[in-house]
C-alpha cells in the first residue's frame, strides 16, 4: 500500500476543522474572534505580526483582483511579497503566496504541522481549535514569517471587523473594495449594515482608500473614518493611458476600479515605509515602469478568463471556449454579463444567433474563426443565493448587449467542498442530490418563457425526463438540462462541438468559484 504523505495527511486534517454549523450562527462568533489573539500568543507570532507591513483589504467585490493586482506591483518593485487570499480554487496552497508562487507541499506540510501540534496540545474545551479560516490566517501568517517576506497583503474572507484578518492592529494602510449585498445574513441586510462591517478593518490614524460607493455606504464609511482618525479617499478608477498601450493583467473594464484602488494602496506603501525613490507621489500623469509591469501582467484564476477546450482542439476542427467568472451577487453577475458580451465579440464578432424561438440561425461566419457562434451558460450557484436574481440580471445585461443563450446547463458541485486533497472524490450517480438544480432550471424556464412573451409561471409542460443511451442529462427542458455531475455536461458540450464543427461553443460559465475550481481541474487534466 501506497505511504500517504504528510501533505496528505495535513489535507486530511484540514477537512476535520469544516463543520455543517452555518456560518451565520451569531451565538460563537464574537467569542471565536477573540479567541484568535489567544491563538497568536500560543503560536508565538505577536511579536513577528507587529513587525509585519501589512495592506489589508476587505469588501464585496474586486478583493481578489486588488489584492492580485498590489502583490503583482509590489513584487516587480522589487520586494518580496506574501499573499493570503481566499477561495483557493484547485489546491489549497494557492491561498498562499510567496513571491507570486503558490507555497510548495513541503513548506506546507512543515508549517501546517508545525501550527496544528502546537494548537493542539494547547486548545481545550473552553478554547477550541479555531475554525477553518481562522487556522488558515495563523498558518498564512506563520509562513510569511518564515519566509521573511518585506509586505503581507491579507484579503478579508467575510466582512471584516470580526474577520481573522482583523487580527492586525497596525496596518500600513487599508482598503474596501466596492460594496454590495452578499452574505447578509452575517453582515447585515442594509449597505450601511454590510458597510459598517467592512470599515472594521479601519484603525486609527491608518491611512485607508475606497472606491465609488452608493450614498448609504459611503457615509458609513466617511464616519467610522472619522471616528478614528482616519484620512480615508476616494480614488478613481485607472486611466488606461497610464499603462502606455497595454492592457490591464486581469480582464474586464471593472478591473480598471480594482487597479485604480491598487495603484493608491502600493503609493502609499510605499510612501509609509521609506521607499519615496520608487514612485513619485505628486506626479500623476504617469506610472513607474514596475507599476506598469505589475498591472499588465497580474494573474488570477477563474475571474474574467477565458479558456479554450485543448480537448477539442487536439481531437477535432470543432471550437469549444469557456469563458470563466466566479461572479454570485447580482452586482458582479451584471459586470460579468457584460465582460462576456464584449469578449465574445472580440473574439469571434458574434452576431444575434437566435430568433424569437431560440432556432440557430445560419449567420456569415467571422473572417477570422471561419465559424458561427452560440452562447451557452453553465452555471451552479449555493442555496442560499437568490437565483432569479442572479439570472434575471445575466439574462437582461446579455439581452442588451444582443446576446442570448441557446442553452443553459445546470450541474451540482462535483466534490463536496468540505474535503481536501485525494478524499475530495466526486460523489457517486446515487449520491447526487439535484433538487437545487432543478430549482435553478425552473427558474431559467420561467424567466425565458417570460422573455418570450409567456406569463413565466409554469413549466412543467415544457420539461421532460431524458435518460438517452449516454445517460448524460437528468432532466432536459426546451430552454435547459441539468446534468448530474460536470464530467457529463462537458461531455454533452464536446460531443455536440464534434458533431456542429462549423459552429464555435462560447460557453460562459458562473455563478461559484466553487464551479470555476472544479471546471478548472477538469479540463486541464
């Protein structure tokens, strides 16, 4: 029998910390988040995270991209970088980065173990071993401590003021990214709720930046600024001049937000810590080359990225490209509805496919691809999202832009997500639980019946059970299919591109970054 290795085991472990308890259970939490300073002293790190220049960063929407973009800047700066961002999409040790590079499995396993036997023989029944998350902040922090990085870039995971991340008493500086509704049943169902919590991360006289808000989160923010002493600005997004004919790393006009709030975070770093010969703060019609560099060529999975099927490419002529955005609010499905309809017409100028009845209409093929096109959705999102909105906002945002979806594909997670490493194996036929799925297609079917001029309230006349001899779709509408897993709905999109070669598959796929790691792992395998 195969020896399973210390990272295994460390993955095997890391499951234990998940529970089913729901994250809004508001009776733990307050005590969980202060248990984490007694958790620092145990580990030994309060001396190393006061010595730390920290850029911290909380919000909505654009955590990841901003923090990717300040951690790419400060890197080609020059300095040596650590980065704690969250969710990890295919492995767990994306989470962290040092010096642009996932940490390797052996310093993982080393101080992974290192954090757990410690906690472990200290913790007891009044002073549990932290949650998931909580263990996730500590083991970032040890390992940016042994690897004596200049600047620690921490991304908030929820909220903020009882985030772990909060941990940090002195920043360097701070920012919230845009704000909007998400997880309200933690933060607050009001912006200025949800904002109140964000501006948590705000500590005295640490210089903070923000972006464009709605009014009722602004003010929020402009007085918990106040209240602190904080000088807190608001700064525009990116003038892409500044990047002399080049494009921004990450995809999308949004990210010209996210790299304007970027670009302020790394001056002022810059600024605070003594590093004035970098960057010339007054002059504002240009960008150090690093800044530039850093902007251009900034990375992030599964937000805006397109990716075409090596699959098809390799076994037919046919054309199969998936364009991946972990959006799940309403506000980010809405830009990322509308990156998708301009990138698809970058890509192969699509024109409007489909007649009143969804028909494939035979339109001049693009000069470049020789191919027609048409737009499928691929989408799955958890339950405790509201699914007509999310849909109805991609449904009209693409309709605006002339773009409307021949199919949509509905598929539950592959792995269950409370298990890491080789345990994580997809479930079985009969382990499937579709019920939300199929919620989802009803859903689909209503909003696109209304579209069609129906009254959008019944369905089932439109749906049947399909089990053909590949067994491939559960249940197949005249609009949808849900699929019991995702290897299956792949398999229907490949097998429908060999069979359509003369037609190019644009597939937008969103809803959870929960679904773009899983898609991500399966077609790069």
């Amino acid at each position: 029998m195969e020896e399973v290795s210390s990272y295994e085991k460390a993955l095997d472990v890391l499951s234990s910390f998940i529970t089913l308890r729901s994250p809004a259970d508001k009776g733990s939490k307050c005590s969980r988040f202060e248990f984490v300073f007694d958790y620092i002293k145990i580990l030994d790190l309060e001396e190393p995270i006061s010595k730390m220049k920290i850029i911290h960063v909380a919000g909505t929407k654009g955590k990841g991209s901003t923090c990717t973009f300040v951690e790419s800047i400060l890197r080609n700066c020059g300095f040596r970088t650590g980065l704690f961002t969250s969710p990890h999409l295919i492995d767990v040790r994306e989470r962290f980065r040092v010096d642009g590079v996932d940490i390797c499995e052996e310093k993982f396993s080393a101080h992974f173990w290192w954090c757990y036997d410690i906690l472990k023989e200290n913790t007891n029944e009044d002073l549990p071993m932290p949650f998931l998350f909580c263990f996730f902040t500590l083991l970032a922090l040890k390992i940016f401590t042994a690897e004596q990085v200049d600047v620690v870039i921490l991304e908030v995971g929820i909220g903020g003021r009882l985030d772990s991340t909060n941990l940090v008493q002195a920043p360097i500086v701070c920012g919230i990214c845009s704000l909007g509704y998400d997880h309200v049943e933690i933060l607050g169902d009001t912006l200025g709720q949800i904002a109140g919590e964000k501006a948590g991360i705000f500590k005295h006289g640490v210089p903070a930046f923000t972006v464009s808000q709605p009014d009722e989160a602004m003010s929020v923010l402009q007085e918990k600024a106040s209240q602190l002493g904080v000088h807190l600005e608001v700064v525009p997004p990116l003038d892409a001049n500044l990047l002399n004919g080049l494009k921004l790393g990450l995809e999308g006009e949004h990210q010209y937000q996210n790299a304007g709030l970027a670009v302020a975070l790394c001056h002022t770093w810059l600024h605070r810590t003594g590093h004035l010969e970098i960057t010339n703060l007054e002059q504002t019609s240009s960008l150090p080359e690093s800044f530039i560099k850093g902007l251009t060529t900034a990375n992030l999975q599964g937000r805006a990225q397109i990716v075409s099927d090596q699959h098809i490419d390799i076994e037919c002529p046919g054309d199969l490209v998936f364009y991946l955005d972990g959006a799940h609010t309403s506000e980010s499905m809405e830009i990322c509805a509308r990156w998708f309809s301009i990138a698809i017409k970058e890509d192969s100028q699509p024109r409007d496919n489909f007649r009143a009845s969804h028909e494939l209409v035979q339109m001049p093929p693009d000069e470049r691809s020789g191919k027609n096109s048409i737009q499928i959705l691929l989408f799955n999102c958890m339950s405790v999202r509201d699914p007509q909105l999310l849909l109805l906002r991609l449904i009209k945002t693409c309709a605006s832009h002339g773009v409307r979806f021949k199919k949509a594909l509905f598929v539950p997670n592959m792995t269950a997500f409370f298990k890491f490493g080789s345990h994580a194996l997809p479930p079985t036929d009969s382990q499937v639980e579709l019920s939300w799925q199929f919620t989802l297609q009803r859903e689909w079917e209503s909003l696109m019946q209304g579209n069609k001029g129906g009254d959008g309230k019944s369905t089932d006349g439109v749906c049947e059970e399909v089990k053909d001899d590949l067994e491939l779709s559960t249940k197949s509408c005249e609009n949808s299919m849900v699929f019991s897993s995702l290897p299956l709905a792949i398999k229907w999109l490949r097998d429908s591109a060999k069979q359509n070669q003369s037609i190019r598959f644009q597939v937008l796929v969103t809803g959870s970054l929960h679904l773009m790691g899983e898609i991500l792992k399966f077609i790069k395998k």
